[in-house]
C-alpha cells in the first residue's frame, strides 16, 4: 500500500489511531507552516520597512561614493583648471588701472580718436559706479568723421593696455547737407578700475551703518509710535 493510498485512507476524526509515520510527518509539516508564518508575521512584517530604508540609504551612499570618486579622480584637472583660472584672473585684474592712473587713461581714449582722425565734439567723463572690487567710469563721447575713421577708433581702443568697452554706440549723418561719409558717432566709453583695500574696507563699513541705521530708524519710529498717546474725542455742546 503506497503512502497516497495511506492517506486518503484515514480518518480525520481519529487522528489519535493514525499511523506513526504519518502522524511525524503532519506534525513536521505544522511545525514548518507555523514557522513560516511567525517569520513572515514577527520579522519580515516588521523588519521589512527597515530592510527597504536600508537599501535606500545603500542607493544614496553608493551615488555619493561614486560622485566622490569621480572628483577624486579628477582633482588634479579642477587643480590644473583653478590655477588657469586664477592665472587668467589675475591678467584680466592687472589690466584694471588705479585710482591714479585713470587721468592718463582718458587722455589715451581721446588722443585715440584724434588719432583715428575724428574730430571730437564731446569728451564728458561721468561720475564712478563702484562694484564688489571694481569702479566703472562711463565717458560720453561724440565724434565726427567717416565710416573707415570710426573703424579705426574701435580698433585702437580695443588695442589699448587697459580695458575700454562702448556701449550705447549711435551713428548718424553729421547733417542733413552732408555726404554719405560725413558722419557723427555719439559712443559711451566704460574703463575700469580696481579698488583698493582701503576702498573696499571703507565700503563695506558704509554699507553696515547703512543697514544698521536703517533698523535703527524702524526701531525707533515704532517706539515713537507706541509712545504717542491717542487722541481722545471732545464732544460738542
């Protein structure tokens, strides 16, 4: 008799008589569901959601190592890289004048369109606009001339040590008689200048006491208003 025969042969309502064997083999059988179920019911239920967090934390780590190791490996380009820009900062800094070399520098913008055989209409430098660590001078100019003299201009001043840009850059006939290449060019100039470290430190200190006086007269606007008594109202007759 085989063991399927075995089982279909007893009687579940006397388990008490069921073969040896049989009864051992049920008896394993629950012992490994009831397991299987306190495992999935005590640990894997509860310690699922840490299991997912952890692998989450894994994923992030393993994008930052990764991040890291690629600028680890680069770092001597970004080294190589930094010190070109420095370099580079440093020439284009170099090519600001000082405060005392700015007179000379004007004088070079308009020699410059002398030069380039314009006539000069109007050379009207403007007041400073200081920036973080630099001054910008705006110089309005009007010159007159034609359109290969003009060319000559802008390449000069592009020539020039010092850094010049124009902007707001108008040409228009000279009048309304004149030819084709009588023309007149009305250009603002911009030069640069770095600021020095007494400039900047004096800056900055003027900045702060702005900001500071300006919460100073809040504070005390709102003091002087809490202060005021309220007017009463007086009635009439």
């Amino acid at each position: 008799m085989s063991f399927i025969d075995d089982l279909r042969s007893l009687d579940i309502n006397d388990i008490g008589r069921w073969p040896l064997p049989i009864q051992a083999f049920f008896m394993v059988l629950f012992f490994f569901i009831a397991t299987a179920g306190a495992f999935w019911f005590f640990i894997w239920q509860n310690q699922m959601p840490r299991l997912e967090k952890a692998q989450a934390e894994e994923r992030e780590l393993r994008v930052t190592f990764e991040s890291k190791q690629k600028k680890a490996a680069n770092f001597s380009a970004y080294k190589t890289q930094l010190s070109e820009i420095e370099r580079s900062f440093g020439t284009m800094l170099r090519q600001l004048p000082g405060k005392t070399e700015i007179p000379n520098l004007l004088v070079d913008i308009s020699q410059t369109g002398l030069g380039a055989g314009l006539l000069e209409e109007l050379f009207q430098p403007m007041d400073e606009s200081r920036k973080d660590f630099y001054a910008e001078k705006p110089i309005k100019i009007r010159l007159s001339g034609s359109y290969h003299e003009f060319g000559q201009f802008v390449s000069e001043i592009a020539a020039l040590p010092r850094i010049v840009t124009l902007h707001d850059i108008e040409i228009v006939p000279k009048s309304k008689e004149a030819s084709f290449d009588e023309l007149t060019l009305n250009v603002t100039a911009k030069t640069y200048r770095y600021l020095d470290e007494e400039e900047v430190a004096t800056a900055a200190a003027v900045e702060a006491g702005n900001e500071k006086g300006g919460k100073g007269k809040a504070r005390t606007t709102r003091e002087n208003s809490k202060g005021k008594p309220k007017a009463k109202a007086v009635k009439k007759g």
